[in-house]
C-alpha cells in the first residue's frame, strides 16, 4: 500500500529523490513561465535560448496600436454603392463630393456644407499654388466668407486687365489651431487666397486624411487635414 506522502514525486524515499526534486524545479520554472506571459513579463528557462516569436502581452499591446494606426481607412460601401465612380484622387474638384464627417480616407472629397456651391468646398483640403493674399495677417470668420474675398479679389483683378493674378482658389483655418508641414503657425480665421494654373486641376497638397508614411514622418501631423478650401470655376 502507498501511502499518500510517497505519492507525491516531489517527496520520493531512497534513489528516487534527486529526480523527483529536478523534476519539481522544472514544473516550478515552468509555471513561472506561463504566469510572466500572463503578466506581461518575460521568464525564461536556465540554459535555453528566448523564442523571437514570443513577446509578452504589454508588446502585444504596444504593437497593435501602432499597426491599427497604420492601416488605412477603410468605409464599407453597400452592395452595388460606388460602381463606376472615380477614385477619390482621379475624381474632379466639380464632381459634388459627398458630405460627411471624420475620420476621412487619404485623398477623400469631402463636401462643405457651410459654402455654397460655387465655392466647391471641401471640409479636408489643403490647396498649393501662388498665394496672392497670405493667411497669416488676413483673418475672417467663415470659410463662406474667404470664398466671398476670392471673388472680390478675382472682379478686382480682371477690372485692372490682371487675369492672371485673379484668384481662384482658397484655404480657410476653421480651428484654433491648423497644423501644416511648415515653420508658420496657423490660427483661426486665415483665409488664404491663391491662384491655380487650371481651377478645374488645382494643385493639392493633402486631402482627407493625411497618409499613413506622411504621419510616420511628421509625428505631430493629426489624422487628416485640418484646412477647408475650395475653387472657382467661372
């Protein structure tokens, strides 16, 4: 009859000891093992080399957001929606972008809402090109309203025989705050005023959201583009 101490493979009698006493060490390390994983931390056995594959839970964590935040938008479209459209960088400045709110794809058109349709505003643009008026010491309240200035500079320009120098495009800071790749800093109300070599193929620098390389570059860039802007067709 075995009684229930000699049972038990830590506590053997005789030659059996020394066996029984590695073969606790082991399932103790072991147990350490799967408990480090659980906490985040790494335990590894004596005289074994660490697994590349394996990382704790806290790199896993780590990990997941960056790659989460690498990954460009996707945004489910219903069966059938969106067959034969342009994509959102071939599709025209004029093509009536739909209106929606953040988060944006990269190069997605976004329609403005708060300007007529004459401004062909985009919510999540920012445009290039000659500025004819500067942002920076030209403040006004809305983006309609820095449309409207476009305009008055544009008759202003062609009743002076200056074609040329007639504006036709705008950028207008709607946030306290609107970051750009540049040494300025950007504050509410600039309304910028710029001419395009062809307002039908405007010059952009960014639209919707700013590209996954582009962030990893500028780490203090936001998701998509902070500016609205527009064209004039006519």
């Amino acid at each position: 009859r075995i009684s229930p101490r000699s049972a038990d493979p830590c506590a053997p009698r005789g030659p059996g000891r020394l066996i029984g006493v590695i073969f606790c060490l082991l399932m103790v390390l072991i147990l350490a093992r799967e408990i480090g994983a659980l906490m985040g931390a790494r335990v590894e056995l004596p005289g074994t080399t660490e697994n590349p594959a394996w990382t704790s839970l806290a790199a896993i964590r780590e990990n997941a957001v960056g790659t989460v935040r690498d990954l460009p938008v996707v945004h489910e479209r219903a069966p059938g929606e969106g067959l034969g459209e342009q994509s959102p960088a071939e599709a025209p400045v004029d093509a009536r972008p739909e209106t929606k709110r953040p988060p944006y794809g990269v190069n997605e058109s976004v329609r403005l809402e708060e300007v007529d349709e004459s401004c062909h505003g985009e919510a999540s643009l920012d445009l290039d090109g000659p500025a004819l008026v500067w942002g920076l010491d030209h403040k006004v309240s809305s983006a309609q309203e820095c449309c409207d200035r476009c305009k008055a500079q544009a008759r202003g320009a062609r009743e002076k025989g200056e074609g040329a120098r007639a504006c036709n495009s705008w950028v207008f800071c709607p946030l306290p705050e609107c970051w750009a790749p540049d040494i300025w800093n950007h504050t509410s109300g600039e309304c910028w005023l710029k001419t395009q070599e062809d307002a039908r193929k405007p010059r952009i620098n960014f639209r919707g959201a700013y590209p996954p390389a582009f962030r990893r570059e500028h780490s203090t860039s936001p998701a998509h583009v902070p500016w609205q802007a527009g064209v004039l067709l006519e």
